[in-house]
C-alpha cells in the first residue's frame, strides 16, 4: 500500500515525497501553513508536529534547534526543514495556521464623489429583420441600427458576441441591448432591454484582496468580499514569494492560478450577494503592488528583485478578462491601473488618485502601512515616492510574537506607569495569541511612555518588576502571562523585537524625510496613512514610536483602504484612468537603495526622542 502523511487538522492526505519538505505538501494541498520567509529557514513560523510517522524521522538541523529549543521534546519541528517518507501523522498547531485576517474593507471617508462615466454603457436597439429583398447579415444589420440611433460608427465585435448575436436577434423579445465599451467594441448582446450593468473593483494586496461588485449605473455598492492573499504560504513579502516563483518551473502558474481562483471566488460571493449572474459583469479594474500585478497577469517577476528592479511594463493595460481566467462576461476586460516602478505600483497610484494628494494645495505625506512601506510627498505642483525596506514588522512579522491582525491579536497595550500593571485589548476580545501591527507600535510606545525603553531602544535594566526578566534572547518584557494568554506561553515583547521596529520605523521616518527635503523642505502639515495598518495605529503611539517626521500641529489622518477606492472610481469613471495614467507619468520615483543620505537619516532616526533618558543622550 502507498505510504501518506496526514495533516491535521485539515484531514488532508498526500504521499510523501523523498524531494519536498512538509511544507511544499502543505502548500501542494493549499493548507494554510504560515511560512513568512517562503520556506528560507529563517522565520520559524512554519512549526509543525509529527504526530507520529512509520518512515525515518531526520535529526533536527541546528536551525531547528535554535528556533524550536525544548519544543523539539513535544514533536515540534520546522516544516520547510522536515523530509519524511513514510507512513505518518503531521499537526499543523494553531499558531501556525494562516488566520482570518481583519481586513480594511471600507474605502476613504473622503467626502470625494464620483462622476458616472463608466468605460461600458447599455444601448438599446430595434433592428429591422432580413428580408428577400434586403439580405442584410446580422451583424450589419445591427450596426446599421447603432449608427442611426446612437450616432455609434462601426464598433468591433468580439468572436464571443458574434456566436450570442443571432439567438439575440431572434428572441422573442423585442429589441435588442448591446453593450458597447468607450463605443468602439461590442461585448455582450442580450435580447430585449437589458437594464443591468455591473463591475467589479478589486485591490490585490499582498496579504489581503478585496473585490467591490459595483453598479455602474448608479454607482451603487451592492457586494464587498474580501479574502486572504492564497500566496502567502509562498512567502508573506514580496520578496520571498518571487524567490518562491523561482523555485520550481510550476511556481509561477501556481501563484497565478491562485489568485485567479481566489478573485473568482471573490466574483461568486459577491454575484450570489447582489443576486446577479456573474456573466454579467461587464468591467473589471484592478490596482496591487508591482509583485501582485505581474503575478496575476502571468508576468515573469524575477527582475522586480535585481537592481535596477525594473517591472516588464509601467502604463496601464486593458486585457480581456477570458485571458486572465476571470468568469465574468466572456467578451468583457480588466484594466490594470498603471505601475511606477518595481516597488511602487498601482495600489499606490490609486492611493494618490483616491486621496486627491495630486490636487491639493497643502504639501501633503501619504504612508502606505500595509506589507510594502510606500510613501509619496506631494501636492498639485509635484509628486515624489519611494519604497522603504521597512521589512514586516508593521505586519507582525519577524516579531517573536507578531502575528496578523486576526481575532485573538493584540491590537493595543495600555500600561499603567505607577505599578506597570499592562492590559491588552485584542482584536474580536479573544485571549492573546500575539500581536499584530497596531499592538507591536502601541506595546513599544507604551514602555517608552512607562519608562521601561530608552531613546537607544534599550530596556531600562535599573527598573524592577516580575514583567521585565531575562529571556533566552536577552531582556524582554511580559504583556500577557502563560495563564491569561490562548497559547499557554508567555506573550514577549524581545529586546530583538524592538530593534526590529526600530529598523522599520527608522525606514518610514528616513524615507519620509528624505522625501520631504526633496520636496523643497516644507514641513508637512498634513499626514494621510493608508493600509490595513495605517488604519489602526493610534497617531500618539505614531508620534511616541517617532514613526514620520511630525510636529505637535501635523494633522494625521486614517485615510483606509485608498487602494480599494482607487480602484472602485477608475470603475465607474473612465476618466480617472487617465487621471491614474497622468499621475504615473507625473510622480517621481526616487530610489532609496543606493542613497547615501537614506542611510545616514536612517541611522540618524533609531532613536526614540521621545524617551525619558533622550536630553542625557546629547
Ligand atoms: S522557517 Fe520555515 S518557512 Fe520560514
């Protein structure tokens, strides 16, 4: 009998193979195993438990032992290190499941209104029926109609409209309602008078998508669904999905396939909630980072991560929707919003377009807090970004305890300075699992507030409580206790965890400020932070962390999910896709790779100035 590993708690099966590691079965299966670093062997997120196996159980790699410690006595081990090859039992434990991820689905609450003039538009006909005298084939007789009602010159027609146009024009119903795009292309004919006509907007984030089924007639919203990335367990940044995609010949197709089934599901939840027929969803918009983007399109993504980390195309395409997978109207297409660079894509571009940065007077920064740290200074005048390698601490990531910003996060930390008694507020009020993004800045702006972290990030050693010991990394300090947490641990917050935010907030507040000098040193007087993350940092734990370059007047606002409406306008006006295209060519790119400047204001902005000890430092 064939040899299979089982994992639970998915009860799923698969045989082993003697050249893939528990984790490439997991991810063979779609389980949804955390491997933040894409199977690198640096994260050690991906912990599994052998239950039991039949076959050879391999010693434990150094790494292993490292990362797991005494775990290893329980069964544990890191999947992307684990080779089995016999009969056996693997646990994926729930620390290292993929949660449900609280996702920013709601757009800006800025007051900006759309203009409705979709890219598709309805036009209904009367065509007269053939006659002996008057042999006139279909497709002419139905242009003829659309010249002389709507003024409309020889539209093309796609293969798949010609195929429906007899059954249409010979229906028992009177007329006929052609769908005609910027009225150069018919892509869909349905009999009598259609009144429908639905899009669908989705931002592709890298650890979160959300798709908006809109009305274009009326602009109405009438489905917002949202989804895990199903990339992640190919790595949680960018970086190490690409590397992943070069893995194995098959990567590639694999990435793609994923995030077509996943935006088809995405398609069904919201046709089934707006009780539409998907085939009648005619425009589809689509803005993500550059990773995201060449992923979904098929595009080869490995050069985004080599200087001069070029993206295979920047402008905006028009690609019909049958190429992609998508199942929507068969003749109908996707317009990817621009890209600006191998780092800078079109989320970002429709961030601007969303928040209006390119129309305002006011120097204005805009913080994109999600996986990527994309920042963009500007006003009407001028535009300029940059990517920070802020890495994925504002995530959760490479925190001992970060986790998503799923039920059970940590998400605020309050601590009391007298007696420096903590309490946590997590995310649905679930026992803490870990911290998210949020909970990591507010943790870290809470102990500098209480005294216990010092401007060089270092723990305050003279100060004596039972929450502040020594670990097996160093110091570290206890937010939850073993009894109160839903891992039976202790929830930490490391001396290396703190250097860790240190470093990304250091790249946010460098980038911030490199930009503004290029800007002509204005000081910004408005902050917008965009991203799952922007969203929920509180501006005081912000300003406490020295995450931007802000003075006490800086106004900072929570501008949500700007990708998503970015998207959602370029869908029901055509117009602001040239507006997007015009804002690509428009911003400028500055690349902080090679920037002497970057470096010393980086080095420059590890410090938190707002530490008690900060004046006896100079
Ligand atoms: S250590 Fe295994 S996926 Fe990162």
């Amino acid at each position: 009998m064939r040899s299979s590993i089982l994992f639970l708690p998915f009860k799923r099966k698969i045989a082993p193979d003697p050249s893939m590691s528990l984790l490439d079965l997991s991810q063979k299966l779609s389980l949804p195993l955390t491997s933040s670093c894409g199977g690198k062997k640096i994260c050690g997120k991906c912990k599994v438990i052998i239950v039991e196996t039949e076959g050879p159980l391999p010693e434990p790699s150094d790494r292993e032992l490292e990362i797991l410690g005494p775990l290893i006595e329980k069964g544990y081990r890191l999947a992307c290190e684990t080779l089995l090859t016999g009969d056996a039992v693997v646990r994926i434990p729930e620390e290292s499941q993929i949660g449900r991820q609280v996702i920013l689905t709601s757009a800006t609450h800025h007051p900006y209104q759309a203009r409705m003039r979709p890219s598709v538009n309805h036009y209904f006909v009367e065509v007269p029926p053939p006659t002996l005298d008057a042999p006139r084939a279909d497709r002419e007789r139905l242009l003829f109609a659309l010249k002389e009602a709507y003024g409309i010159q020889d539209p093309s027609m796609d293969t798949f409209v010609l195929r429906e146009l007899p059954h249409a024009l010979r229906s028992d119903q009177n007329g006929l309602t052609a769908v005609i795009r910027n009225k150069s292309e018919i892509i869909a004919v349905y009999p009598g008078k259609e009144e429908g006509l639905f899009g669908m907007a989705f931002d592709i984030g890298t650890t979160t998508v959300v798709g908006f089924l809109l009305d274009l007639h009326t602009g109405a919203k009438l489905s917002v669904q949202s989804a895990m990335n199903p990339q992640i367990p190919f790595g949680d940044d960018v970086i190490s999905r690409i590397a992943s995609s070069q893995e194995r010949p098959d990567r590639m197709d694999t990435l793609r396939q994923s995030m077509v089934d996943c935006l088809n599901a995405l398609i069904a939840d919201a046709s089934a909630e707006a009780r539409i027929d998907p085939s009648r969803i005619v425009d589809v918009t689509a803005a993500g980072n550059t990773a995201m983007h060449h992923f979904f399109v098929g595009l080869d993504a490995r050069y985004l991560s080599m200087a001069p980390y070029l993206p295979v195309l920047q402008s905006a395409q028009d690609l019909k929707a049958r190429d992609l997978g998508l199942e929507i109207g068969k003749s109908a297409y996707v317009h990817m919003l621009p890209l600006k660079d191998g780092f800078v894509g079109s989320d970002t571009m429709a961030c601007i377009l969303a928040s209006r940065l390119h129309r305002v007077r006011i120097p204005t920064l805009l913080i994109d807090l999600g996986t990527n740290g994309e920042i963009v200074v500007g006003n009407r005048e001028k535009l300029i970004c940059c990517s920070t390698a802020a890495g994925p601490a504002f995530e959760g990531g490479h925190i001992r305890w970060g986790m998503r910003a799923a039920p059970g996060a940590i998400e605020q930390v309050k601590i009391d300075p007298k007696n420096l008694d903590v309490n946590v507020k997590t995310i649905e009020g679930k026992r803490p699992l870990g911290l998210c993004g949020s909970g990591i800045i507010s943790a870290v702006a809470e102990m500098i507030r209480a005294g216990l972290v010092l401007a060089k990030g270092n723990f305050n050693d003279q100060i004596r409580t039972p929450r502040l010991r020594k670990g097996k990394e160093g110091l570290e300090f206890v937010l939850a206790w073993a009894e109160d947490s839903g891992t039976a641990e202790n929830i930490v917050m490391t001396q290396k965890d703190i250097s860790e935010l240190q470093m990304a907030k250091s790249a946010v507040f460098a980038g911030a400020r490199l930009l503004m000098d290029l800007f002509g040193n204005e000081s910004i007087r408005r902050i917008l932070l965009a991203g799952a993350g922007g969203n929920t940092v509180d501006p005081h734990d912000a300003r406490t962390i020295g995450l931007f370059p802000a003075s006490a007047e800086t106004e900072i606002i929570g501008v949500g999910n700007a990708a998503g409406l970015g998207a959602c306008l370029a869908l029901l006006d055509k117009d602001k896709r040239k507006e997007a295209q015009s804002i690509a060519a428009k911003t400028r790119y500055y690349e902080l790779s090679g920037s002497a400047r970057f470096q010393e204001l980086f080095v420059s902005s590890m410090f938190f100035t707002s530490a008690q000890d900060w004046k006896d430092q100079f």
